[in-house]
C-alpha cells in the first residue's frame, strides 16, 4: 500500500516549503498583505506539489533507467495514482485560489496551472524549459499581488524568476553532470539576483538575507565548478531550492515588512533539515 512517505517523496514534500515566499513577496511589494495572503499561499503550495506529482508520471520511463528509486519506477506508486494526484491537487489549488482571492486570483491561478503542467508534459526537455519553469514562479509571486496593483510586484516576480532559471537551467545536468560553462553562467546569474533583491537603497535586513541565499546557493554552485559530477550538480539544485526562502524574505523585507521577510527566511534551514528526509529533486 501506498505510505504517506511515499506520497512526501512524490511531490517533494519538503521543498513545498520554498513556495509560501513567492507569494507573501508579491503580497507584500503590491502592499495587500492581508487575510486572503494565507489562502493564496496554500494555494501555490497545492499547485507545486502537483506539478512535482505530475513531472514524476511524465517521467516515469525515463525514471525507470535513471532515477529507479524514485516512487512511480520503484512500484511504490502506481503511474495512474501519480496522475490522479496530480489532477485533484491542481484543482484545488485553483478552486482555493479563486476561494481565497476571487476573479483576479483565478485570472492568475489559471495560467500558472496551465504552464506548470506544459513544462512537465511538453517544454521541460526542450531549450524553452527553463524559461517557462522560472514563468511559473513570476507567475506565483503575482498570484500574491492580486489584490492589488500587479505591476508593484513584477521586480520581485523576475528576480524570483531569475533565481528559478538558474536552478532549473542546472537541474537539466543533473544525471549526466555538467561542464564548467553552466555553473560560471548560474553563479554569475545569482550574484545579479542577489544584487536585485538588496535594490538601489540597501537595508540591513534585505542585505543580511540576500547575503544568506547567496553564501548557500552560491556556494554550492562554486562547488561545482570544481568538481562538475551529477552529484555536486544535484547539491547545487537542492541548495537553489531550499535556499529561495532567502530570497524571498530579502524581497519580502525590502517591500517594508522586515520581519515577516525573516519568519520567510527560516523556512530555509528547515527546508534543508527535511531534506535529508525527502529530496527535494
């Protein structure tokens, strides 16, 4: 019978922990922090764990000879329980999206379920995979911003997109491992976005943590640089996600909430902690 772990592992349990940030960031630039922020949050973390859900069934043949171990190859999850999942979490996550924040939030809900599930069925192994992964998480800090003026929020929805480009462009290498090309590219990219999320009128808390996501995720890219195996690569892509809550908490104090984008940060460590649990790739 299928476990609650090996539902965990299925959908990353873990690095659902990375998606609340976006929208509290978008929340918080567009100034609507409020009641419905948390039902939008929610709402993003159902819509991530589908799309973790739905890229395991999408690659459950090509799993069976490079990731065996993962649950759908392994035999712990059958393909159609993966899709099942898949399906009703999206749903959800839409119908609480439009519960939590209306028309305005379904307008935005809608197109990121519908680029979440065309990077995992079509654009994932292709040159645009990057582009529309790091869209569905500019996508997600806007679903925060919905209650109010969305174009507040669009620095913070590319600078998180930037962010998610660099962790997607790496997970691409994952199994094979990578040159050195990749991670100067990644590294040089997140030294910009660490830089953005600090903006022109630096303060202490968006410095601190912005300083924070860059010793982790940088770091761990750096290592890479030196030793380009599968597994350094696959260090560097969990430390780019469990390190985004970082980021997030950066741009969320830069917005003016300054200890809301701490309580975001923490998230990171804790991340990392239940990583050892369940991969958060």
């Amino acid at each position: 019978m299928t476990s609650i772990a090996d539902l965990a592992e299925l959908v990353r349990a873990p690095a659902g922990l990375s998606v609340p940030g976006d929208v509290l960031a978008g929340a918080a630039a567009a100034g609507v922090l409020g009641r419905r922020t948390p039902g939008l949050a929610a709402a993003s973390v159902l819509l991530y764990w589908a799309g973790m859900a739905a890229n395991d069934w999408a690659d459950r043949r090509l799993d069976a000879v490079e990731r065996p171990e993962r649950p759908i190859p392994s035999g712990r999850i059958s393909p159609p329980a993966a899709l099942g999942l898949a399906t009703g979490l999206t749903a959800a996550g839409v119908a609480l999206a439009t519960a939590a924040g209306g028309r305005r939030a379904a307008a935005v809900a809608v197109p990121l379920a519908v680029a979440v599930w065309g990077y995992d069925l079509a654009a994932k192994n292709t040159a645009a995979g990057p582009a529309v992964m790091a869209a569905c998480r500019g996508l997600d800090v806007l679903l925060g911003a919905t209650g109010g003026r969305l174009s507040r929020a669009v620095p913070a929805a590319v600078t998180v997109a930037a962010h998610t480009w660099t962790v997607t462009a790496l997970s691409r290498r994952e199994v094979s491992g990578t040159d050195r090309r990749l991670p100067q590219a990644t590294l040089a990219g997140t030294a910009l976005v660490a830089a953005a999320a600090v903006g022109p009128r630096p303060a202490a808390a968006p410095v601190a943590l912005a300083a924070g996501y860059l010793a982790r995720y940088g770091g761990a890219q750096a290592r890479v640089l030196s030793d380009p195996s599968a597994g350094r690569v696959r260090a560097a892509v969990g430390a780019g996600i469990t390190g985004l809550p970082a980021l997030q908490g950066a741009l969320t104090a830069r917005a003016g909430a300054g200890l809301l984008g701490l309580a975001v940060a923490a998230a990171a460590p804790l991340a990392g902690r239940l990583a050892r649990w369940v991969s958060p790739t």
